[in-house]
C-alpha cells in the first residue's frame, strides 16, 4: 500500500483526490493540444494563403509588364506578312490564355465602364465600342487591363 509524506497508508478519498487531479491534469494536456494542433493548421492555413496571394500579385506585375510588348507584336503583324511571328503571337496568346489571360471582346459591343476606359468619343451608334484603340485583358475574370475604346455618340445638332 502507498504511504503519504508522513509515511501513513493513504485513504480512500485521497486516492480519489489524486485521481481527480491526474483526470484533470489529463484533460488539460489534452485541450492544450487541440489548441495547439488548431493554432498549427491555421497557421498553415494562413501561410498558404499568403502564398497564393504573393504568387498572385507577381503574375500580375509580369503579365502588366509583359503586355505592351504583346501589343507591340500585334502591331508588327498588322504590317508584316512573317509567318514565323504569326506563329510565335499564337504561341504567346496560347500561353497567356493557359495563365487565365483573356482578351476582352469590345469592338461592336455596349460600352462597359467595368472593363472598359473610354478615350475617345465619335459620332455613330450610342454606346457603341466603334474602335479599340488598345486591347483590354481580364485576368482569371478579374480587370488586368481595361481596353481602351472609341465610343459612338449621337451627332449633336449646330444650335
């Protein structure tokens, strides 16, 4: 039988009471584990978040950087029959496109102050896109770029 500090056998109740205590101490551990178990998976959580949202931002500035030479190329081909640069621009927009890049369609469409920078104004068909001046770009259905258009607007009378 277990003796206490006075070297007396110890009693029922105080084997109860230390079993109370070892309970206790027990259920202690065991939630300063959850918590720290739950503090770990929302820090990783939160790191790959961050992550995601760095990764994000980078691929932004590149494809903004990236986009007037793009354009450059567009304008190249316009005014070279060079079937190697046809070819490379297909490559280019098939990579962007694999990226999330999408050009946004604007020509002949309703003018959309969301994805579009109106820079010009033309007689012709109200809130038209008549002409893009430059090509807009959503990112994942997000604005990269709004395109900048040519919007029509009813002739105005002489007074």
């Amino acid at each position: 039988m277990k003796e206490n500090k006075d070297n007396k056998p110890l009693k029922k109740e105080e084997y109860e009471k230390k079993i109370k205590e070892l309970e206790d101490k027990v259920e202690s551990l065991d939630n300063s584990w959850k918590r720290a178990l739950a503090d770990y998976k929302n820090l990783e959580k939160r790191t790959a978040e961050e992550k995601e949202s760095f990764l994000s931002f980078v691929k932004i500035q590149v494809l903004e950087s990236f986009l007037p030479f793009f354009d450059n190329l567009e304008k190249l081909e316009e005014h070279s029959k060079d079937e190697g640069l046809k070819i490379t621009l297909k490559d280019l927009q098939r990579v962007l496109n694999l990226m999330g890049v999408q050009e946004i369609e604007a020509e002949g469409k309703d003018f959309d102050p969301n994805t579009m920078e109106a820079i010009e104004m033309t007689e012709g068909e109200k809130n038209k896109v008549l002409k893009i001046h430059q090509k807009g770009y959503l990112l994942n259905g997000n604005l990269l770029r709004p395109a900048k258009v040519a919007v029509g607007q009813e002739k105005q009378e002489e007074k």
